[in-house]
C-alpha cells in the first residue's frame, strides 16, 4: 500500500518575489470585515523585511518570539490572542521566518479552526477540519518546514508534530534574497539539517525513485552550497531545502533526527544544531555522511559545543534515551525491522555521553 | 515579475500503486447517480491494464484512439458523447494511457464544464470555470503530459494547447510497472521528448535555480535509463518524466520543440519522433546534447525516417516554417531576445529541408 502524497500546490520562486506578496494574497481577502494575520519572527523587529511586509487595514502583525521552540502552550496563547484581537476568523496566516516560524503559523492555522489545545492533536491524522488558508515566507533554509506536513511542537508530554495534510502550506514564496543576511553559525546548522535528512533518507530502508531522485538533487545541492563557492548558493540553498522537504515523501529520517528530538526536549537544544551536534558521534551508522560533514564543518570554521551531556543526572540522561527511540519509523528506516536489537537503550546512551 | 507556478497538489508513486485506483478515487465519489469516467487508450482494448479498472455501476468505459495527435474537433465529439451518457456530470475523468491519452482526458475535464469547443480555448488562461476532478494514469513516460498546465490540441487553426491551471490534474498515479511492456521504438522517442526538452530547458535563457535543479536531475536519470543499463529504468524514466515537467515551471522548450510542431501541423507526425527528427539537424545550436543523443541512438538501434521532406511543396514547406516561427516564446528561450535575426525563415526553412 503506497501513500497518497500531499504536495503545497503552489509555488513562486525568485529573487525579489517577496515584493509580489500582495498580489498573492489579493484573490485570498475573501471574507469581509477579515484580515489576515503576519507571524514574524521578532528578530526582525525594526528591521527593513518588517516594512516591506503589505498590511492593509484591519492586518495584524504578530510577532513571535522563537528562542526555544515552539511550544503547545505557546501556540494556545497565540491562537487566543488572535480570536480576541477580532471575533473573525482572519482569512489568511503568512508565516515569515525560519523552521520554527513556519511550524508557528501552521499550528495557528490549524487551531483557528480546530478546537481545543494544540497538544490534542500531536501525532498522526487527528486534525479533522481543513486549516485557514495559509502561505510561507522562508527566511532560513534548510528545515524543510516550508514543504512538509507536519509542524513540530514540544507538549507537555512529548516532542511531536502535527502530521496531516491539512498541516501543509497552501502557498510558498521562496525568495532566496531573504536568507543572504543569516548569521554564519545559524546558516550553517540549518543548512546541515536538510544535508542530514538526505543521509538519512538516502541510506534508509524506506526509501524508493521517488524519494531518492529528490534526496540526490538535495544532496547536490547541499554539496555545492557548503564544499564549493557559488554566486548564486542561497538559491542553491532554497532549492536543497524544498527537495529535501519532498525528499521524505516516500522515505524517513533516521538515527540523527532521532537523537536530536532527545536533546531537544530534555536540554532544549534547538533542531539545527542538535542535529549537528547527533551527527557527529554518527560514524559508525554514516561514515560517508559524517566524513563529508567534518569536511563542511572544517571548510566553515564551525565549532560544535562539546561535552553538553556531562552535567546531565541519570534520569535526563534515561528520558533523553526514552525521546529517542519512541521515534519508531526513524529507527526503522535506519536499521530495518530488527532496529531494537541493534539500538539497544546502552548503545543509544553511550551516543548521548559522547556528545 | 515572478509566475505563481501551481503544481499536481497528490500524488502516489510505486510499482503496482494502479491497484490503489479504486480507493484513491472513492472520495470523489459524492455525487447521487453520478459516475467516472475511464479514458483508455484503445491499444488497451482486450489487454490485462483493461480489467484492472475498477468500474463500478454507471461508470462510463471510453476507449479513445489516438493514432493521430488530438485534435479539437475530436475533443468535442468526446464530450458530446459523455453529455449523452448522462445529463448528470460525471464526478470525474480518469486518463490512462499516454502524453495523447493524458491531454485528451485533461480537455474533456475542462469541455465538460466550460460552453463551447475545444478550439475557443486554445491559448493562455482561456479557462474560466474549474475542469471536472481528473487524475492520470500515465503509461508511457517522457511527456510530461501528466505534470504540465497544458492539453496540445490540433484545431482548424493551429496546433495549439489549453494552458491554464485549470488544465492541470488533480491527482497522478505513476506506477512505473505499467510502461514495461511499451515497444522499444515508442519508449525511445517518449523518452527522448524529455530529455531534449531537459536539453532545451536548461541551455535556455529563461532558465532559474528551481527549473535548472529539476531539469538537471531529470537529465541525470534520462542518461541513466540510456546510456547505462538499470533494474529500476522504469521507475526512473517515469521520475525524470515527471521531473522534466516540472522543469519547465520558470523554463521553456526550444528550438527543437517548436520545429516537432512544424512536422506534427503539416505532416501529422507524433510528437516524440518528430522532436527525434528536428533534434537530429540542430546540433548548431545543441552542440552537446546532439552529440549524446546520437550516443543514446546508437545503443537503442534506433533508425530515424530519412527525407520526410524530399516530396513537400514549397507552400507546406512555408506553413511548417509559419507555424515553427509562431512559437515565439520558445525562440526567446533558445536565440534570446534577438532570436529573429539568429533564426530566419531561410535558416528555418533549410532545416525542415535536411530532415
């Protein structure tokens, strides 16, 4: 039985096409009295994307503040403010920022319309009523989050997404001027984030030609982005991302993804990074990948934190271990239907204690 | 100016993944004493492909002959033919077959819902009312009938397509077992219609990142099914099909395209072999991608139609150029804005004479 796959139906790509926002969004303002709503990451408060933003009257800009991850409680309060703000529904959310942004706007977008707490509604198919219509700016490339069908939140009980069809974007503008003035640092880890899953999903289990033939183009990609030095890499970028993004469509992530959940909600460590920070005690599962990305990590004079599990009592150590491997699929693409004797809870460990 | 490119918003990938028809029609199903309609190509008639149509009761079976290219007095005798079936209209079209099978389901979609003839709508955004759900089933690959915002039609006029977003599916099935069977001849010149639309895609001058990164993989895996030797050639022709589509988003074919509409216009000639033929003369302006052409000729055994032009008069000799040179935004794509000073109707027409 293959998977009947959701795909955004729309697509602008383009330096500059931020500028035809407007005009995208013009045939959406259907409803009157509506208005749409601009969730912003509040990095760039103050900054010249901020003004070029086209609110009409009755438009709220709503900035979010993304220093930890989204959270479910997080994504509650937000949805409050909106239906307070007016007791229309708006008709439209455009998410403009990185990974964490994008997943923002669609949780909003899902919960404007389904009751309840974002946290009902963490893991597979439980949304029931299609979203407000929604539109993604990315500003950061590398998460495929402008592409995929789910938006990660951390609960009060797990680290999981919002995975349904309804989740996806309706409509994307991929403006790769947007992602020219990223700090070095956060470039870097984004960009290894698409880079990682195309390892993953290319060296897994689950994979087929459609899959593959995305994950390779990635790959690509990512390899003239981060190993030679192009005029036009932030296009490069874009696309990398967005093929990686379809790249999981018929495939999975793996070993990396797994343990970066675990750090992610027992130490807060943002995805990006966390995943650097998994890959790198990887080489036994990815030598090729992992070889390569010292290579990018050398070229890019990126230091990794070290030692980040050393202060860490048994119990965070035991709940991290616990994160990880509740990730079934991913395991299973990495290792085949017999993952459990080979990631055994002592061997996912000793990963943790070497990070 | 960026275009907001729509795309196939489903669709479902795998060996033997036609057997999933049934089910991933069955929401489509809602209305009382409607019915589907099955588009097949009637080479099909008798064959195993025939009795795997899940027909359910009312649903209307419409074998459709494609000897010649569809034209538009064809289409509207098709949907004259299902408004006699049944005054209700059907809940929606399915094409099996392929690039001529695929746009004759897409403009019955379209006819079924919008007044008039097919030939009314020949042009750009014609469309005004949205198409009756269609889904494709392609089995031949390299068209990229199956992706494109177009439905070629021959009309009393001109060879001319439908483009509109209308015109594009609902849904793909691409099962890749279902193009095993295809004669050598057929699978060559369908592939290579791909591939020199890969060619002329990527050597244009409209070409971005988003259309080169999907016409580079897909001319990845054309010289992957044709020059090396594959298990999984299938499941890659049908990829680099549905990639070369998608290539041509922000893109354009070229020269080698519009002289195959000269031959199909005048002499009736198949698309594919017909961009085999014009390929075959143009290694002035594709130096490469001739050269490996002839490369992929050799180790399939493939012999060209020699002199299909010896026997023209001079006034069909001038509507092959005319109708050639009409294709302006493909000689923009190729020569650049100065094209009709680089493509003449002398240079024109002394191509057409050494085919």
């Amino acid at each position: 039985m293959y998977r009947n796959f959701s795909i955004v139906p729309k697509i602008m790509f383009g330096r500059g096409s931020f500028n035809q926002l407007a005009e995208v969004i013009a045939p959406e303002r259907v409803t009157p009295g509506s208005y749409f709503v601009f969730v912003l990451d509040d990095i760039f408060i103050g900054k010249p994307l901020e003004s070029r933003i086209p609110l009409e009257k009755g438009d709220l800009l709503l900035h979010v503040n993304v220093d930890d991850e989204p959270k479910t409680s997080y994504i509650d309060a937000l949805v409050q403010q909106i239906k307070q703000y007016n007791e229309i529904l708006p008709d439209g959310i455009v998410g403009i920022g990185g990974g964490s942004t994008m997943d923002i706007a669609k949780a909003i977008s899902l919960l404007l319309k389904n009751p309840g707490s974002s946290a009902d509604y963490q893991g597979w198919d439980l949304i029931e009523i299609p979203s407000v219509y929604h539109l993604a700016v990315p500003t950061l490339a590398g998460t495929g989050a402008e592409i995929s069908r789910t938006t990660i939140l951390t609960g009060p009980e797990k680290k999981l997404g919002i995975n349904s069809d309804y989740t996806l974007y309706n409509q994307l503008i991929l403006d790769p001027e947007l992602i020219a003035g990223v700090p070095k640092d956060q470039w870097f880890y984004t960009g290894m984030d698409c880079y990682i899953h195309d390892v993953e999903s290319l060296q897994g289990t689950f994979i087929n030609e459609f899959s593959k033939s995305y994950g390779e183009k990635s790959l690509d990609l990512c390899r003239q982005v981060f190993l030679d030095d192009h005029p036009d890499k932030d296009d490069k970028l874009m696309m990398a991302s967005y093929f990686g993004g379809m790249s999981i469509a018929y495939s999975q992530v793996g070993a990396c993804h797994a343990l970066s959940y675990g750090l992610s909600y027992v130490l807060g460590i943002h995805h990006g990074i966390g995943c650097c920070i998994a890959f790198d005690v990887l080489e036994d599962i990815y030598p090729d990948g992992v070889a390569e990305f010292r290579q990018m990590m050398k070229k890019h004079d990126i230091q990794l934190p070290k030692n980040i599990t050393a202060d860490l009592g048994n119990d965070a150590l035991e709940l991290m271990v616990t994160t990880a491997l509740n990730l079934v699929p991913l395991w299973e693409n990495c290792l085949g239907s017999d993952w459990k004797n080979l990631m055994t809870r002592e061997r996912c460990k000793k990963l943790y204690l070497r990070m």
